[in-house]
DNA sequence: CAGTGAGCGAGCTTCCGCTTGACTT
C-alpha cells in the first residue's frame, strides 16, 4: 500500500479514481502548521530560528495521516509543484520524522499540473526528492511576512493610534487605492468640444466626424469653448463636401485565454456584479462538485491559462459539434502567462468535461451562472478568431479646408464571439461600432445636420475589486488564494469604505499610508515585492543563502524601525507634517491654503494624536476650537458622524 | 450642544498563504 498526500480532498477523491486500490489518496488541509500569531516565532538575533505550531484540527489531519503511513511501503508528497505546496510536503513530512511514523516507507516528491490520468499515472513514474531549496525560498517568504507584519502593526498601535495593520501586501494594496485618490483630488478637468455633422453621399445618412480645420488636423483640446465650436460647426454647415478616400481594412480579434482566478473574479464582477468573494465560494461549490459526478470545474486558485492537451482536444471538438468546423482553427491555441510571479502550478479554470453543457446541469444561480460563464469562456478560448472589416470614409470640402472623418466596423466572421466577449472595466464605449452605408469616392456628400457637443475629461476611475485585483497581479502581489481576504482585510481595518462598488480611502488609510512612505518608504513600493520574488528565485536556484536574504532585509529594516522608535510621538508628527501634504489636507477647492484653518483663517493646521485618535487641530487653540478627526481607535468614535463633518465652514 | 488636546498608566490589537468544515446567529 502506498499513501499519497495532496492538498485539498476534493483532489484527493479524484486521484485515488485514477490510481485505484493500491493507493490511499489523504488530503493535508492546507499548510498544516503555521508560525503562531505572537512576537518571538522568528527569532532574527537566533539567526532566523522559526517556531512552528500546529492547530488542532490540523493535528487531527496528521494522526490520520501517520496512522495511514505505519503499514504503508511508500509516502508519496503530492502537493501542488510550486513553492508553497513545497512547504506543505516539508511540513507534512517533518510532522511525520517527528512522531517517528515514517519507519521503513521509503518517501517520494511527485508533481503534475494537470488533474488528468495520464498526467497524473505519468508523474508517478518520476518521483524525486524534496526540493529543500524551494522549501527554503518558502521559509524565507515566510519569515519576511512575519517580520514585517509583527514589526510594523506595533509600530502603528504606538505612533497612530487607531490604526491597527500593515504588511508586504495590504499596505501595498492600501497605497494604491490612497494614490489613486489623490490622483483624482488633484486632477484638473479640462472643457473641449467635437463637432459632428450627419452626412449623406447618395446613400442613407451616417454621421462623421471634424478631424480637419484650417487645413490642421484638429487635436482633442483645439475647440476649448462653445466659441470655437460654434465656429467650427458654422464652417460644417457652409462647406461644400465630397468623399475623399474610402478606406476598407481587413482586422481580427482574437478571443481571450481561458480564466484564472484573477480573471474569473474580474469578469464575473463586470458580467454577474459578483464580488470577489462570491464569486471563490460559488467556484468552491462547482470545484467540489454537486453530485456523484464529481466535481464541475478544474481548481480555482490557479495563475496558469494552460490546458490539459486532453481538455484542449474535447473542447475543439466540442466547438465543431455545436457550431462547425469552421469555428475550429487549424492549430491548438497556446497561451503562455503574462502575469508577473506567475507559478503555473494549476491549469486554467475550465470545465471538467466540456461536454457537459450549461442546459445539461442544474444548479442554484449563482452556480449556475458562473459555469456558463466558464463554460462560454473556455469554449471561447480554442475557438477561430473573428474577423472583421474597418471602414474609414474621409469627407473634405471642396477647398481642402475641411476633413471629416467616419469609421465603422463590420463582423464579416463572429469566431469566438459567437459565444463569449469580454467585459469592460471603464473604457469608453466603441465608436466604431456602426456599420456605414456602401459611398463612392468622389461622390458629392450633403450636410443634413451638424451638432458640436460639450465634453469634460474625466479623471481616472477609483479601483473596483475588479480593477484593483487585476492591478495587484500585474504587480505581483498577492496569490490566487488571497486577492479576496486582502480586499477584505482593507474593509476590516477601516482603511478604505466602499461607495457604488469603488474603493474609497478613509482618512485612517490616508494617515497609515502617509506614515509608512514617510519611515519605511522601501517597503511600500511598488515592486518591493517583485524585487523580493527575484531573490526568492536566485535562494530556489541555489544561487543565494535563504539568511543571506533575511540577513539584508533585517539590517536595513530594523535600522527604519530602531530610527522611529527612539522618536517621540510628537517628533513623529512634526516629521509627519511635512510630509502629509494632500493625504490629511486636501485642497478645499475654494482657493484657500488647504493648512490654514477654516474657522479662524488665522491659525496653522497640524496633525495631532490623543487617546481618541489622531486628529487635525489649529495652533491657536484653545481660543479656536477647530478640530477634524482623521483616525479613532476601535470603538472610540465620538458619535455617528465620526468626526467627519466640515466644522466652521458656516460659523 | 459642543466638538475631544499634546511628557504618566492596564491591556488589547498584528503578517501572508495554503486549505475546508463545525461552530452558532
């Protein structure tokens, strides 16, 4: 008898399917031990000694486990071929070394990234060792994580108080939904005007638009004002027109990847309106399976868009059974990652079987929409491009003054979009959308209308879960099993509140997020974490000493954290208000320095803390009173307005 | 209705990433 560990049971099920009688398939449950949550679990001055504590439930998972292993021949560690289903085989096993379970069985590593027989019988026939340099990239990570966490949070309890977190990754997450802000209060709307003019050339109208004035090419902001445009449309309405040029261009689109977890939750935010959240628990249920079937999609914390070679061959003859040969390219499309830390240990999110069409299963609704949208997306994937025809009528007046332009688009093969197109975050809906009548060049064109419309830019958009989860892989932080708790650990910390689904940043997280560009301004950047995998990669490759990397880390770390420590708190704030700037002092846009105080014009404002939590307060107190708060402490709020209200701004 | 106030204090909070049930509301 052989026993073989993975990670999760609905895994588990599947494989012992595969291997049949001679095996015990046994799920560990995940990491199995952890570093408690209390100071002293890495020691930096005990060169980077760890303490590893195992929870209850985990402890029962291990007893089964060792009582499994006692009479077995082999150990087979089948976690997930990737840094962290490293760990969780190194875990698993040294918990086994431990009770002296592991007498006489002889112990093998086996990986496949593809839940498929033949992947899955294939990897049982080349076992290898531990890899315990990935195993030590993970404790390196590990570590790090800790250190900075259970450094850092403390450091906010003493200097802010109120507020309550900061790590590698919320603070990063946090930055960006606070940057994004003050990109937003910063941002300068700028008027401009487009004029358009309904033509028609001996054929049905269609509208065109003024690309040309004064024989130069019109930019987006050359018509500022109504003025302008006036002119600009009196000029339309004067000239005498001709079809200069008609331009026809063959183009293609091709369709996207299948899903990860990224994508998943993006498009069924834009699709369905799921949160992040609703969205992994309804890919749980499908993953885990509805009936005896098993289970309805492949796993769904993946960052790979690769397919089983057996998945691909079902789907494209799937796509020929419903929809043609046709629709069927002549070669298997491959897609490789673009994503940035990607560690491919999965296959994309698809559908078990393909076959197995949305009108043939019956699920509740949320379930039910979300294997539609997997199903039509998959399906999509290793489906023939769409090919399509741009067309450009250019229209000038008579004296060459004057140029119009008009584009359309017309789907000469669907392709992929048969079944499935891709949602929009915030982009601007396609103008080229319209088909335009069939015109001559030359041919003489009238004017039967022309309209100049008013327009505003617009600043960039506050991040959705969508936008901000999408930004957070680009970037690299986080990992497919995260982006929905990092989304909800922001909520949790009163950092950010939601408003029409957009991440708003609280002043608490304008605060935190000021604080730590001031004093640990390193570990806030953007690509601290990118920078971190490049180490963790040289320490997997055998390049760099796994304390060689935390031994660079600490020196400079602790150096910050000493620094701040010896400051008082009110040399904290005098640093601090340096630095604040628009984070705690927002332009009031009425042309009044954001720093003097609104009640008596007079006094200076500065950030100031007291046990009610950080606030902004006049210098002339107390014969002014103004005061603003910016962060309370759990519970410590005033009352129901939470010191949000605008003081004095009618007195 | 006004609007907490800054060197003291007891004791509390916290990270990231991997995985699901077993508690009660």
């Amino acid at each position: 008898m052989n026993v073989v560990i993975v990670e999760s049971p609905a895994k588990a099920k599947t494989i012992n399917k595969y291997l049949g009688s001679g095996y015990t398939v046994l799920a560990s449950y995940g990491h199995v031990r952890d570093l408690p949550s209390k100071d002293g679990s890495v020691r930096p001055d005990e060169d980077f000694a760890m303490s590893w504590d195992v929870d209850a439930k985990a402890a029962k998972r291990l007893n089964e486990i060792a009582e499994a292993v006692k009479g077995a021949d082999k150990l087979i560690l089948a976690t997930d071929p990737d840094r962290e289903g490293e760990a969780i085989s190194w875990h698993v096993l040294e918990v086994l070394n431990r009770k002296k379970a592991l007498k006489g069985a002889d112990v093998e590593r086996v990986v496949f990234n593809a839940i498929t027989k033949t992947a899955v019988t294939d990897a049982m026939r080349h076992p290898r060792k531990l890899d315990m340099e990935l195993v030590e990239a993970y404790l390196a990570r590990r570590a790090l994580d800790y250190l900075v966490g259970f450094t850092l949070s403390p450091v906010l309890w003493r200097k802010l108080p109120g507020a309550r977190s900061a790590g590698r990754v919320q603070s990063v997450a946090l930055r960006l939904v606070v940057d994004r802000e003050l990109e937003i209060e910063s941002f300068k709307t700028q008027e401009y005007w487009t004029v358009e003019a309904e033509v028609s050339a001996g054929s049905d109208p269609f509208s065109a638009r003024l690309v040309k004035l004064d024989r130069k090419r019109l930019g987006k902001f050359d018509l500022p004002d109504e003025a302008s445009a006036k002119a600009a449309r009196k000029a339309v309405e004067a000239a005498t027109l001709r079809i200069a040029a008609v331009e026809k261009k063959p183009g293609r689109r091709s369709p996207p990847p299948p899903f990860t977890t990224s994508t998943l939750q993006q498009e069924a935010a834009r699709k369905l309106g799921f949160s992040a959240q609703r969205t992994m628990q309804a890919a749980q249920k499908l993953y885990e399976g509805v009936d005896e079937n098993g289970g309805l999609i492949t796993y769904m914390r993946t960052d790979g868009v690769q397919m089983a070679p057996e998945a691909i061959d079902e789907t494209r003859r799937v796509i020929g059974e419903r929809f043609g040969t046709n629709y069927v390219p002549e070669q298997a499309r491959i897609y490789k990652t673009k994503a940035k830390n990607a560690q491919e240990a999965h296959e994309a999110i698809r559908p078990t079987s393909l076959a197995r069409h949305p009108t043939m299963v019956r699920l509740d609704g949320d379930l039910q929409r979300l294997y539609e949208l997997i199903w039509r997306r998959t399906i999509a994937s290793q489906m023939e491009s769409a090919r399509i025809e741009r067309t450009t009528v250019d229209i000038d007046s008579l004296d060459g003054a004057l140029g119009l332009r008009a584009t359309g688009q017309v789907v000469l093969f669907d392709g992929y979009l048969a079944v499935y197109e891709e949602g929009r975050d915030d982009a601007a809906a396609d103008e080229d959308g319209a088909r335009l009548p069939a015109v001559a060049e030359n041919a003489s064109a009238r004017v039967h209308g022309v309209k100049a419309d008013q327009h505003f830019t617009e600043p960039p958009p506050r991040y959705s879960e969508a936008s901000l989860v999408k930004k957070l892989e680009e970037l690299g932080i986080g990992r497919p099993s995260t982006y929905a708790s990092i989304l909800t650990v922001l909520r949790e910390r009163e950092y950010v509140r939601m408003d029409k689904q957009r991440f708003i940043p609280e002043d608490k997280g304008r605060l935190v997020t000021a604080f730590l560009e001031q004093f640990f301004e390193r570990y806030v950047e953007y690509d601290f974490t990118a920078a971190l995998e490049e180490k963790l990669d040289k320490v997997s490759a055998g390049d760099l000493d796994w304390k060689e990397l935390l031994r660079e880390f600490w020196r400079d770390f602790h150096a910050a954290v000493e620094g701040i420590g010896d400051l008082r708190v009110t040399q904290v704030l005098d640093s601090l208000n340096e630095a604040l700037g628009p984070h705690i002092f927002p332009d009031r846009g009425d042309g009044t320095d954001p720093r003097t105080c609104p009640v008596c014009g007079t006094g200076q404002l500065s950030l100031k803390v007291s046990r009610f939590g950080a606030f902004v307060g006049c210098s002339n107190y107390p014969e002014c009173r103004y005061t603003r708060a910016v962060a309370a402490p759990e519970g410590g709020e005033a009352d129901a307005d939470g010191g949000d209200r605008e003081l004095g701004l009618d007195p």
